[in-house]
C-alpha cells in the first residue's frame, strides 16, 4: 500500500480494519505516507493509537461511499487534506458488502 500510494502520490492512506490487523500490518511498514486507521469498535480504535504512525478514527458506517465521505470531511477539518488531494483506502476481507480484499483510490 505504501508503494502504491507513494506512485500515485496519496496524501493520506486509509485503513479500514475490525480487528486492527490491517493497521497494524501497515504500521510495521513505516512508510512516508500518513495513515489514518478507521473502524466502528471501540478496542480496535483504542489499539490503533499506540499503532505507530497510526492516527485513529471512529467510522459507523460499513458503506465504502460513506466511509470515503467521513474521511473527507475529517481530512478536510483538520487540514490533513485538500481539494484535489488523492487517499488510497485498504480494506480487508469482512468490511463492507462483499467482504473483499480492495485498494481503492480516491480523489477529494
């Protein structure tokens, strides 16, 4: 993922994790790009903090659009993106309909 975001010059790479595993595989890495690890259970979200280069976010909604909506908006008012900023959102297997493992980019 941090490849991929590096090439296509992501601001932000956003993790989409239950379990925190995805984070936590993504915080291992190290890489340049920022990530933003989001999930809707509280533990997950409390592990994800001591996650390196992890900043947690609280997300209720399993919907891809608006999840990618949230973190937008989060992005937005907190000066961590801007208009015309590209994410790359991971998720894996078991978040949103179809539970499939994705890489999606998207332009804010």
């Amino acid at each position: 993922a941090g490849r991929i975001a590096a090439e296509l010059d992501a601001r932000l790479i956003v993790v989409a994790s239950k379990s925190g595993v995805t984070a936590i595989a993504r915080s291992k890495r190290r890489g340049s790009v920022p990530t933003v690890g989001v999930s809707d259970v509280p533990v997950t979200l409390r592990q994800m903090a001591l996650y390196w280069g992890v900043t947690p976010l609280a997300v209720e909604c399993t919907d891809t659009n608006r999840l990618l909506e949230h973190v937008c908006e989060w992005g937005l008012r907190n000066g961590r993106l801007q208009r015309g900023d590209r994410i790359l959102l991971v998720a894996g297997t078991g978040f949103g309909a179809g539970g499939h493992n994705m890489a999606l980019v998207h332009e804010v």
